[in-house]
C-alpha cells in the first residue's frame, strides 16, 4: 500500500511538473515555500561558510532532491536562500526561485555557491528568522506548507547594537504567519547546540531539529534535512516513513 501510494504521488508531481511553466503568476500555488537560513556572523570562517553553501547546492542536484521537488500535488516548490548574522549587518538573499524541473534545482543550486561571504559579528538568527518570514508573507506565492530551515553553529547572542529581533519574538512572528522552523545545529563548536535549537528556534507543526558533527558532516545533513521538509509520504499507520528506510544511495533516486 505505501508503494503504491508512493508511486502515485510521484506520478501525480511529475505529471505536474511536466505541464507547469517555468515561471509562475502571483497567487499561484506550489507545495512548499522552503527559506534556506544560513549562518554567516563572525564564528563562520570563509571556509565553514563555503562548505555551507556548497552543501545546499549539492543537496539541490542531487537527484533524489530533484525527484522530490516535483512529488507533491503541484509539482514545484518555492525556495530562497538568505545569510544572516548580527543585526548590525543587512541581511542578503538571493530571492525566490520556483522550481519544477531539475534544470530550475541546478540554476538555484548555481546561484547559491555563487554567493560570496562578507558579514561576520554576533548570532543574530532571530534577525535573520523575521526576514525569512516577511519575505514568505510578501512573495506573493500561496504555498500548503512555509518552512524556515536555520543553520548555524551558535546559540544567539544579543544584537551588538541598535534594535534587533531574537528568537522568542522571531518564534511568536512564525506562529501569527504559520511558518514552521526547522533547525540544523553545526556541532562544532557547541556540542550541546541541538538540544537549544529545540528549545529556542525550532516551533510549528511537525518541527524538527537534526545536527551535523562538524562542517564535514554539512552536506550529508543538509540533503537529509532537506528531503525530510520536501517529500511528504504517510506510511498506512499514518506516520512519516524514516528518511534511511526509503532513501537510496547518493546521487539516487529515492526507492519506495
């Protein structure tokens, strides 16, 4: 039963992506609006930040990614990148890029590495969490789920000066808008950084909190992370199906 409804999905998305414009008119519906939140305040080498960024355009090529941009009912997703840092500091994004084929996922895959780093001072991810929601509210784009996927590798820190948005308001502003926030905590220099993530950014329906080891551990996390917030699949006991039982090998399509 879960492959056959499986394979439905998928044929139903591909169908719909085989159909769809590139482009879409304001208003139109995908299945995800998905903000990619990255951290790039001073803790961040230009290496770290690099393999950040090379991470996500890995996970965006990858096949088994591709496969599940284009399985919900609409066939595409929305998706942006922004990098934050201290609150001091504008907050960049490469804007939003509507995806229904895997050339769309390999151009937004290109636009994201070539981002470069500036920013640096504190941890201001509350700052960066509002942006992603405002930006979410304004596209003009009507997607079933929004999500906020925030990667770092420190708790916040107070902004240096000025006013700035910390999490607790930055939380309260996803639920008024209905925008789940998703954590990936980088363990590098905080081993305990998950366990902070849950309690302090992650919020909304079906939130979740998942860790990489080190910036090594980046991309394989990442295009876990991602396929989690992607692909929606209900197993006949009505739960979602683990990532490991139904994801092939890398660079592959998923196996159901």
């Amino acid at each position: 039963m879960v492959r056959a409804t499986s394979a439905l999905m998928l044929l139903v998305g591909l169908l719909g992506a085989w159909l769809s414009p590139r482009t879409l008119a304001a208003g139109e519906l995908v299945d995800l609006e998905l903000v990619l939140a990255v951290d790039a305040s001073g803790s961040v080498n230009a290496r770290e930040f690099q393999l950040q960024l090379s991470g996500i355009a890995s996970a965006f090529r990858d096949k088994s990614i591709q496969q599940a941009i284009v399985s919900g009912l609409y066939g595409r997703i929305a998706v942006s990148l922004l990098v934050w840092s201290d609150a001091a500091f504008p907050v960049r994004s490469i804007g939003w890029h509507i995806l229904v084929s895997p050339q769309d996922a390999h151009d937004f895959a290109d636009a994201v590495e070539a981002l470069p780093q500036r920013e640096g001072g504190g941890t201001g991810i509350g700052n960066g969490v509002a942006f992603a929601i405002r930006s979410i509210a304004g596209n003009g784009i009507e997607g079933t789920r929004r999500i906020v996927d925030v990667s770092g590798d420190g708790p916040e820190t107070p902004p240096w000066f000025g006013d700035g948005i910390e999490m607790p308001a930055a939380r309260l502003l996803a639920e008024q808008h209905q925008v789940t926030i998703n954590g990936l905590a980088i363990l590098t220099d905080f081993p305990r950084l998950d366990e902070w993530y849950r309690n302090h950014v992650m919020t909304g329906p079906d939130s979740f909190v998942m860790q990489a080891g080190n910036y090594q551990d980046f991309a394989d996390a990442i295009r876990e992370k991602l396929w989690r917030e992607i692909t929606v699949i209900i197993s006949d006991a009505g739960q979602h199906l683990e990532f490991s039982k139904v994801m092939a090998a890398p660079g592959t399509a998923p196996q159901f």
